[in-house]
C-alpha cells in the first residue's frame, strides 16, 4: 500500500483529523482540490467556540461539542492561537421567551454543560448595556477562535508528524482493492494519478455525500441539501457597542439558531447567518442586499440602539445539511463503514455546526475508529 490512511479534504475537520492520524500511523495522504486548505465552509463561518447548550443529549453534536470545546481552548493556549473566551447571552425579549430560555438551561445540564446562569436585567445591563432582555442566559465558556490560524497550525502539525498534503488535486474515484481502497486523482493540469490506502476518511464537507458514492456507498437519508446562511456587518462605530456574542430564542427544529450576533477577533461584528435552503446544490456565495430589512427587524428587538443603514451585506456560508426542511435534528454521520461492506472506510458527513469547536473531538472519535 502506498498510504495507511488517506483524508479526503482539507477543512478544519479534515485537518484536524490529519494532525491527529499521523501522529499514531506512517504515510499519511491528505488530498485537497483546491490549492489550499479551507477555501469552502471552514472559511465562511461565525467562528464561534459553541458551549453545547442546544444539541440532543447523547447526540454526537452534543458529546463531541462540550469535549471539542475544551479540548480547543486547551490547544489554542498551548499553539498560540488567537481566541477569546468573551462569553454569550440568549435573550428572551418578551414574556413568553422566558420559559423556553428556562428549558434549554435544563437541556444544556443535561448535556455537561454545567455553567449556564440566568441573569436579571441589571446584570444584563452590566454586561451589555447597549442590549434590551427581559431575562437572559449567560454562558461564560462561548468563545470566538481565528479558524484560519487554527487550520494553519494544524497543517503544520500534520506536516511535523511526517504527513503530505497535496493540493489542486480532486478524489475523482475509490474502488476497493484487497485490504484497502485504490484512489484516483485528477490534478489541476487534467493529469490523473492513482495510488492505494489502507484506510480511506472521507471528510469532505458539502461534497462527503459524492466521495461516499465514490465507494459505492449510497445512501438517500445522507444526502447534502446545501442550505445557505448569509450574513450582515454592524457597521462602525457601533460595532464598539457589542462585546459578546449575543443569540435570540432559536427556532423549534435547530434548522439554525437564529439570527445573531457575533462578534470577531479584529473587533469587528456580524449578524447572522440566516437559514435558507437553496433548490440545488450549487456554491452560491452571493448576500441579498434585499434582506436587510429581515435581519433589521429580528434584530432589532434585541439592539433597540440600531438603525437600517447601520448594516452592510458581508458574507455567506454554506452549511452541508442532511436534516431536510422540516425534520427534526439530525446528528453528525460518522461511521466506520465495515457494516455496508467497505472496512476502512470512514465517512464523516452532514458535519455542520458545531463542526469547528468539535474538530478536535472528532478527530479523536475518527481515530479510534481506525482498527489497523
Ligand atoms: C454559516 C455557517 C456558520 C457556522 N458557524 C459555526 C460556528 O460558529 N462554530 C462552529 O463550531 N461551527 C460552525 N459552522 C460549521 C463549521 O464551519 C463546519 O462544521 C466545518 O467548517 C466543517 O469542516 P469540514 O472540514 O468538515 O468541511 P469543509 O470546510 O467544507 O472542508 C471540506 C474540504 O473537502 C474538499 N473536498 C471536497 N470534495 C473533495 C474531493 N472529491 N477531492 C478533494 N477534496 C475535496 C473541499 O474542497 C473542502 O476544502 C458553521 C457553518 C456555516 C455554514
């Protein structure tokens, strides 16, 4: 075999995951098609460290959150990450919001994560003078991390442990060989080249559902619906009003949890994303300027200081869904796949958010999952 094991994406799970493997395994490939790492989900995102308040209990979401949370404070600290632990508020702006807030403190015990505090509106004012809540939650562990210096440490941490990463280069085939899997690649220059792992990690964000086919593993329940999130900048100086995340009440189903604000490394501050499911899967990155208005007023409830042309369109992300319209919360996929007849084969797919806080859970879950 040429590889023990190759990763199919270099996002910041796929990265994280790599750092991890090649410290235990030798010869590890992680194939990349663009030219370097993170250029699609792992760069359009709200970079927000999540305390794992909302997630099913016993949910991976939940497990791999609270554990990835701690184990990413702990990294950045010992790499020299930039991070901020600034914290976060859930607001409850009217009567009614004020028990759901009450449920997902109860949610959030029950998942571990144990520091969620109920505040009054004079500590409400003391924290966030500019924001208007009845009641609110105050989790003290939410934080923000600069995803780009972590996927470059990671790089760097993979390329340490003797790893190789090759870019501009697309996983266009894996067919199963006696004791692995033979990969074909197609370069940047329309050269094709092929070669064999052992072990096959298929984390290839909004395309993992198409690398998965490649193995002939098909599956309707896993199929990606890509469902966009766009965002909206609080423009300057009021920027300067905000100092931590804060969230609204989120909707029933967890589609996204709501309209909210973040605040970034830089000191600067966004809204959202919003959740809209995109009829087919295409890369559309472009911002309504349209939507203003819906980001003004669910906003506005909260900031009663803001007005419409204090807001620019920013960015969009696009999240890789396998929860449909409509359905209840689905759970991240990752599975060793021997039970559908292709040993060493992992896939990781749906890794949505809090798919950046957990990347270095799931790199440990996945590489427990390698049996060579
Ligand atoms: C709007 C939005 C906001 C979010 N906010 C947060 C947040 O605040 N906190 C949080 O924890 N999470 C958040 N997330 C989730 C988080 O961004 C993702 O879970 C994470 O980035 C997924 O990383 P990944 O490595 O799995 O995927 P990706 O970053 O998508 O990487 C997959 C890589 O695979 C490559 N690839 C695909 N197919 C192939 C192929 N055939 N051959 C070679 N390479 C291939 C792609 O080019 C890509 O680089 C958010 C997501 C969105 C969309």
């Amino acid at each position: 075999m040429d590889a023990q094991v190759t990763i199919v994406g270099a996002g910041v799970v796929g990265l994280a995951i790599a750092e991890r493997v090649s410290a235990d395994f030798r010869d590890i490939f992680l194939i990349e098609k663009h030219l370097v790492f993170g250029q699609e989900t792992s760069s359009r995102n709200s970079e927000v460290i999540h305390a794992g308040i909302y997630y099913p209990k016993g949910s991976l979401k939940s497990q791999l959150c609270v554990e990835g949370k701690r184990l990413l404070y702990d990294y950045c600290k010992g790499n020299d990450i930039p991070f901020k632990n600034c914290g976060k508020l859930i607001v409850a702006t009217s009567e009614d919001e004020i028990p759901i807030i009450e449920g997902i403190q109860k949610t959030a015990f029950n998942n571990g994560v144990d520091d969620l505090e109920i505040i009054e509106k004079d500590r409400i004012a003391e924290l966030e003078p500019s924001v208007f809540a009845m009641k609110a939650i105050f989790s003290p562990s939410t934080g923000i991390v600069d995803s780009h210096s972590l996927m470059k440490r990671y790089e760097t941490g993979m390329i340490n442990n003797g790893g190789q990463i090759v870019y501009g280069s697309e996983v266009t085939g894996i067919r199963r060989i006696e004791d692995g899997y033979e990969i074909t690649l197609l370069d940047s220059d329309k050269n094709i080249y092929n070669f064999t792992s052992q072990v096959v990690i298929n984390s290839a964000g909004l395309t993992s559902d198409k690398v998965s086919e490649l193995a002939g593993l098909t599956d309707e329940k896993l199929k990606i619906i890509f469902c966009k999130g766009e965002y909206f900048r609080l423009n300057p100086p009021k920027n300067r009003l905000i100092n931590r995340l804060i969230y609204p009440v989120p909707v029933h189903n967890l589609e996204g949890i709501g309209i909210h604000v973040t605040v970034e490394m830089g000191g600067g501050v966004k809204l959202g994303p919003d959740v809209t499911y995109l009829h087919s899967n295409i890369y559309d990155y472009q911002v309504s300027p349209s939507k203003q208005e819906a980001f003004f007023k669910s906003v506005r409830k909260f900031l009663p200081f803001l007005e419409y042309d204090d807001l620019s369109p920013d960015m969009a992300g696009i999240r890789p869904k396998i929860q449909k319209p409509g359905d209840p919360v689905m759970d991240f996929y990752i599975k060793e796949e021997s039970e559908r007849g292709c040993p060493g084969f992992i896939n990781l797919i749906g890794i949505e958010s809090p798919g950046l806080t957990s990347s270095l859970s799931i790199a440990n879950y996945v590489r427990n999952l390698i049996k060579i």
